[in-house]
C-alpha cells in the first residue's frame, strides 16, 4: 500500500468498478422498463382488438373470430393468446391459438371495470398477461352476466431471450471499456508519475556519490521538493566544510600559543624536573586538541558519500613520506587496484597519513598497502617489516580512553585511526605481517 | 648557516630565532606571506622554515613562489593543524620536511640540521672528511679523534665549508651565510677564521685540509667519508 502507484490503481479501480457496475445496473434496468413497458402497449392494442370483435350473440356476448384483429390469434400454440371471462370467474370465449389452462389465480379477481392489470408470469412459463374488464350494458344484461374480463397473453420466451442477449452485450461492452480505461489510466500513471521516478533515480545517484544535485525541469508540484533537496545537500556541503574551518581554526589558534609556550619552556633551562612536568602539560593538551579536533573531523557514514579509490591517497602519501624519510629508502607498494571505499577523502587520508607514518618510521624498507573488497565489508590492510607491535596491541587503539591519559606520540595515531574507522561503523585491528613486522587491517563496511 | 623564517605568531618567530642565532645561524625573519615571499627569492639561504597558516600569501604559495625561482635549499613546513592534506600538499609544493606544532626546540633543531647536511650530500649526523670529524648535533670538532677548540665563528666556517666539502665556496658566500645582512662584513676577517683554521687543524702543516682557490673561494679537499 506504500507506494503511489498502488493507491492511484487501487483508488481507480474501485472507482471504475463502482461506475461500471452502477451504469450496467441502470442500463439494464431502463431498458428492462421500457421493453416491458413497449409489450404492456402491445397487449393493450390487443385487447382493443379483442374487444372490437365483441358482439351479443344468443346466450350472451360472443368473439367474431373473423374480425380478430391479429392472425396469430387463429393459429394454435402460435404464443398470443386471448380468453374472455365474465364476473364469475366462467371462460366465455378462448383463442383458438389457446391450447393450455389458463394460469391459476389469474383470472380469480377482476379489476375494477375500465382498469389495467398488468403481470409477468414466470412459472409455468413465462408469460406476460393483460387483464381488462368492460360492462356490457343494453340487451346483453339478459343474459345475466354485464360484466366481461378479457385476458391477453403473450409469451415472453423471446422477451427473456431478447432480454438475455441484451446484457451480454451489454456488460461485454462494460468490460471491455473498462479493461481500456484501465489500460489508459496505468499510461496516465506512469506519465504523471514520470518527474517522480526521476526525482527518485537521481536521488540514488546522489546517494552513491555519482551525482551533487539534482537536475532537469520539474513539474512546479515537484520543483519546490527538488529545490529543497538541492538546497539542503547545497547547505550540508556548505555545513561541512564550515565545520571543517572551524575546527582547523581552533587547532591553529589552540595548538601555535602551545608551540610558543614548549619553545619558551626549552629556551628557559628549568631544572630537569620542572621542565619535564611542565613539558608533560603541554604534550596533555596537545594530545587533547589532536585527538578531540580529529574525532570531531571525523565525517563518518552519511547518506551522501562518493566512493574514494584508495590506491591514488596511498601513492601520493608514500610519495611524502619517501621525500621525509629520504636518508632511508622505502618501498612502497601501493594497490594496483581502482579499490574504493565509502569514506570522506580527507578522511581516508588522515587514516592513511597515520597509519603509512608509523609503518615508515618503524619498517626497515618495505611498507605494503592492500585492499581487499569482500560482499560485506572492505579492508584496507597495511603490512611492515619492522619489528611489529609490542605485546599489549589493543591498548593502541583503545578509543574513548581520555587522550590526557596518553603520553603523546604513544599510540595517538593509532587512536585516532580506530576512531576515524569507528565514525564509519569500521574496525581496526592490528597483528603481524607475513614479513614479521606490523600489520594493521581497517574495514569498512560496504 | 643562513635560515629562514616565516611564522606570523610574534612570540614563536622570536623565541625561534633566539634560539637560531643562540646555535651560531643567521636568522631571517617574517611575519607574514608577503615578506616571507620576498626573503625565501632574494637571500642567500640555507634553509628555510615556514608556517602554513600564514597571514596573506599561504605557506604552500610561498614554497611554490621560492621553487619556481629556482631556490633549492631545504624548506621544513610548521603545520597546527597537522592534517595529512597539508602536509602532503606541502611537500608536494617542494617542501622536504614537516613537523606538527607544538613541537620542542631539539626536534625542530635536529630536523633542520638534517635537512641542511642531506642538502649538502651527508647522510649521517656525523660529518667526516678525512681525520676531522664533525658532529653536528654537538658541534664538536675532532681531529685524529682529539677534540680541538673551536671559536663559534671558526665552527661555523669549518661546518660550512665540511657541508659543502668539495665544492668551491666564494668568501662572498661564506660572508652572507655566517653573517646577519646588518653586521659589519670585512671579507678579511674570513681570511683570518681560515688562517686559525689551518692552524688549529693542522698544526704541522701535512693535511692541508682547505685549499684555497685564488679569486674563487676556499675547497674543503679531504674526501668525505660515509
């Protein structure tokens, strides 16, 4: 039921099916109307008839059969029949078409004289009947009886044929009309919901990163939506890296009166004591800011993320990092692979920076970046072949553990890497290379 | 040694350049990109040293601007942000080094004395030309594994020429690397630290160690040793 395509066929279809079948229903009630009302007519003209043959004979009123009006009347079983009854209920006269009895109760009360009695027999057989009665006054009243019932009847075979017929065609003609205006409606459908579908497509686009805004000319019903989902991917950017200058603001203006504070502190030949305590204060707060300012960077999973391939932010940070450590050649190899992970690339390459700067200072000459992309999650591995990492591993990465609590250099790196991965809902986890030395795995879920 | 530096917080550049000038370097200062710009094209340097988060002109502008001009000496980049993007977009503009503010006066001082010695072609701390032996960090002179007493000015002509130990080096050169851009610069009192030189490192004239090439300059000619 979510969706609205569903409700606009759903909605359409039971208006369809309330429309069509409430015009069937009064078509075929209308037209039921008039053909019984067209073979009331018809019996009436017969009784006319009947009655301008009508003439006082020995022993009371008598039927010329030669002046009956309908030839059908004559011919037996020919379906129009005519009786005349008088008041007491006695058969008078019959057709000579009239082979049967005549159906009970039919003739059992007359109706006033001068009025109609209209019915549709259905059992035995179908049949539509006309009941008149007419007073004979004059000479006739000798006889005994001055009152006349004369009874019609039609067969109505045909009619319930006819009638039958009718409603096939006509609700096979409903049908197929509704078949075509379902047809037509799913076309409206679809070319009404058409802008819709778009907004949707390029929305996902924008969700995997293949997309910044969505384009095109949009229906004014749509065009405030896709402008306010513009605009807020627009101001999420514009957020993000106004946070970002923030931050950096802050450390700039937090960390350079640290800066001048340890040189002054060198420059002021304390005794050893004293200058240890307040050189582990400032390694405190600097381990404070670092760590604080690169966890609040920490983009994390968000719905709108590009893809970044790993193996260019390896190559361009062992580039650096073979220009710093030129006095002790590195090889570095780097993924030969367009491996991408869901991350912020300023991320990336935090993670990265720190990870290939400790494998650099610690390996004797080789550092290998890996990526491993599996169905449930993608691993960035990075081996040395140093002298690995001491016993106590997962102490390095234990985040949430107050930076002031760390000495600085030890592990700040490491902890911060666990924390970039983390924002990400990824893992970190460090043991030993095939070389022997360090190896770190960080996943990153796909 | 002739360093600059370019770092607009006023008391960081002054505590710095204290502690420079207290190692026997010429310092150069600026507070700012625009300066900072000019002092990395025109002065004769050694090294240079420069914040990233500069005022005006940027730390990587003025690294691009020394480069394109031609300027080689080493430049070591100051970051407080300390972000990975910075340090390579520094390094890819031509810096050789980094180092993350806050950091201690010893570290950034080995970095620099580093970078000064790599430019010359040294890869140890410990520089080594035939039986003299200089140790940068210390600024310790040996000769046959004796120390020998060193003024501060001879030091630092002795470092300057074993820096560039086998290249010619002007008088000129040695006057605008060894002296502030202010002070009184008699080329003679170079001929003198050269002289006490010569005496102090070979006292019985056999190792003649510096050579000097009439016009040109002076030559450090013992091989250097690895």
């Amino acid at each position: 039921m979510n969706s609205l395509k569903i409700r606009l066929l759903l909605a359409g279809l039971l208006l369809l099916a309330v429309f069509v079948g409430l015009t069937g229903l009064a078509l075929e009630r209308a037209v039921y109307e008039r053909s019984l009302s067209a073979e009331e007519d018809r019996l009436q003209g017969l009784v006319y008839g009947v009655l301008g043959a009508m003439d006082v004979g020995p022993g009371g009123v008598v039927v010329n059969p030669e002046e009956l009006p309908e030839p059908r009347l004559q011919t037996p079983d020919s379906g129009l029949y005519a009786v005349l009854v008088d008041d007491k209920g006695t058969e008078r006269w019959r057709s000579p078409s009239f082979l049967e009895d005549v159906p009970a109760g039919l003739t059992a009360g007359l109706p006033e004289v001068g009025d109609w009695q209209f019915a549709y027999l259905r059992t035995p057989r179908p049949l539509m009947s006309l009941l008149f009665t007419v007073r004979w006054a004059g000479e006739a009243t000798s006889t005994g009886a001055s009152e006349y019932a004369i009874l019609v009847l039609h067969d109505a075979e045909r009619f319930e044929s006819r009638q039958g017929g009718f409603q096939q065609t006509l609700w096979l003609w409903l049908v197929v009309s509704a078949g075509l205006l379902m047809a037509v409606q799913l076309a409206v459908l679809r070319w009404g919901l058409g802008p819709l579908r778009e907004v949707v497509r390029q929305v996902k686009e924008i969700e995997t990163g293949e997309r910044e805004a969505i384009a095109g000319d949009y229906p004014s019903e749509l065009r405030s939506v896709v402008d306010g989902l513009n605009g807020l991917i627009a101001h999420e950017a514009r957020q993000r890296s106004r946070y970002r200058n923030a931050l950096d603001d802050l450390a700039h203006s937090l960390k350079t009166p640290l800066a001048a504070l340890r040189v002054y502190l060198d420059a002021a030949r304390l005794d050893g004591e004293s200058r240890q305590r307040a050189d582990e204060q400032i390694s405190r707060m600097d381990g404070i800011v670092r760590y604080q300012l690169s966890k609040a960077a920490a983009a994390g999973a968000r719905a709108l993320r590009k893809p970044v391939a790993v193996a260019p932010v390896v190559a361009k940070l062992s580039a650096a990092l073979q220009k710093v450590h030129r006095d002790k050649p590195i090889a570095f190899e780097v993924p030969d692979d367009d491996s991408c992970v869901r991350a912020e690339q300023e991320d990336l390459m935090e993670l990265l920076g720190n990870l290939l700067e400790n494998a650099a200072r610690h390996c004797s000459s080789r550092v290998a970046v890996l990526v491993e992309a599996g169905s449930e999650a993608t691993s960035i591995i990075v081996d040395d072949d140093g002298p690995g990492f001491p016993e106590q591993t997962q102490a390095l990465l234990q985040r949430g553990v107050r930076a002031d609590a760390r000495t600085a250099g030890q592990g700040l790196g490491l902890a911060m890497v666990a924390e970039i991965a983390a924002a990400y809902g990824g893992t970190v986890s460090l043991t030993r290379s095939p070389p022997g030395g360090a190896r770190v795995v960080v996943s990153f879920p796909a | 040694m002739r360093i600059l530096i370019v770092e607009d917080e006023t008391a960081l550049r002054e505590e710095l350049q204290r502690s420079f000038e207290g190692l026997g370097y010429v310092v150069d200062t600026a507070a700012d990109g625009t300066e900072g710009t000019y002092l990395a094209r025109e002065n004769p340097l050694d090294i240079a040293v420069i914040d990233l988060g500069l005022p005006g002109i940027s730390g990587i502008d003025l690294i691009r601007e020394a480069r394109a001009h031609g300027r080689e000496y080493p430049i070591l980049i100051l970051t407080a942000r300390g972000r990975w993007q910075d340090k390579v977009e520094g390094l890819e503009a031509g810096a050789d080094d980094y180092l993350v503010k806050p950091f201690h006066s010893e570290e950034l001082l080995a970095r620099v004395r580093a970078l000064v010695r790599r430019a010359g072609g040294w890869s140890q701390s410990v520089l080594n030309c035939g039986p003299i032996t200089l140790a940068t960090a210390a600024q310790r002179v040996e000769l046959h594994d004796t120390p020998v007493e060193l003024t501060g000015y001879e030091y630092r002509v002795l470092e300057y020429l074993m820096v560039h130990a086998g290249d010619v080096v002007s008088k000129a050169q040695l006057t605008e690397h060894l002296y502030p851009d202010d002070a009184d610069r008699d080329s003679n009192v170079i001929e003198v630290f050269i002289r006490r030189l010569r005496t102090k490192l070979d006292p019985d004239s056999t190792l003649r160690p510096i050579e000097t090439l009439r016009g040109r300059g002076y030559r450090l000619t013992l091989p250097r040793q690895a």
